[in-house]
C-alpha cells in the first residue's frame, strides 16, 4: 500500500486561483488541479492507494470553514486532517470539534501562522492534541514565503521532550 501522507486539496471554487498563487511563489506548476477529484486522479497515476489532505490555516477566521470542508474526507482514498490557529482562544472547543468529526489530527505551519514550534503559546495546543489523541503534522525547515525558520530541528526535539505521548509528523 501506498500512502502520499503530505497533500493538499482547495474546495472547488477556490482551488485554482489558490494554485495559481501558490505556484507564482514557489515557481513550479501544481500535478493537479487542487481538487479532491483532481487529487483523485493524480493518486491512479502515481498508483497511491490514499492521500492524507493537509489543510494550511493562516488565519483564525478560516478554521471553521477549513473543518467544514475536512470533515468530508475522514475515510476514502484521500483523508483530510482538520486546522487551527495558535491564536485561536477557543482551541479546546475545535480540537474537540475536530475529534468528534472523525478527524485524525491537525496541520500547523508554524512559517504561515506565524509563531515559533517551540513557543509556549502553543503548548495547551499540543497538549489538548495529545490527550484527543490527534497527531499533528508540523511543517519544518525552510519555506520560500518566509525568512525565518520557525519550526526547526531543535525545537521539535525540545516540543518531543515536552509532550512525549503527542504523536507528531514532521514534513519537510
């Protein structure tokens, strides 16, 4: 079997303007056309038997509407994780929320949302996670939209000394 665990798929009615910036930043053309179908269809070619969906929230008024759309993928061939924001001051309400949708666990990408990995701000993030029971997906190193690294190496090792029982997923 094989599992593409580092995707990302756009409701319909965004996805190609999302792609088109997307692809104005990092210089390169997208494999599909950030769709669940054109995921779909990207997975028959690649003969990927399921595609874990990363959903990238950047701002605190996106996470609803991010858990909406994630929600419909919780089996199947493509399998989206749920989102939130380190500055989301109800963030024991929607990890619960994202829980009882049936979702596995949460992408943060420390470089769009702005903090450090390793910043105590998101420490209660990381612990309700870990009590959920829901993994988080990090992303790591270096990313063309920022300057700083937020989430490095070390910072990952010193959340895992932290929060030994939190199931993590480094990318990148």
């Amino acid at each position: 079997m094989i599992i593409d665990f580092h995707t990302h798929m756009f409701p319909d009615k965004i996805a190609g303007r999302t792609l088109d910036y997307l692809s104005g930043i990092f210089g390169a053309s997208p494999f599909a056309d950030g769709t669940y179908t054109g995921l779909c269809n990207s997975m028959g070619k690649g003969a990927v038997d399921i595609s874990i969906a990363l959903p990238a929230v950047t701002k605190v008024s996106q996470v609803a509407s991010i858990n909406r759309f994630a929600s419909a993928y919780t089996e199947g061939p493509v399998i989206s994780f749920g989102g939130i924001h380190p500055e989301c001051e109800n963030y024991k309400e929607i990890l619960k929320e994202i829980k009882n949708l049936g979702l596995k666990g949460i992408k943060l990408h420390p470089d769009y949302q702005n903090f450090f990995a390793d910043d105590e701000k998101a420490f209660p993030i990381y612990q309700k996670c870990s009590d959920l029971g829901l993994m988080i997906v990090f992303h790591g190193g270096y990313d063309p939209m920022c300057d700083v690294i937020h989430g490095s190496p070390k910072a990952f090792a010193e959340i895992h000394k932290k929060f030994p029982d939190l199931t993590m997923v480094l990318a990148h």
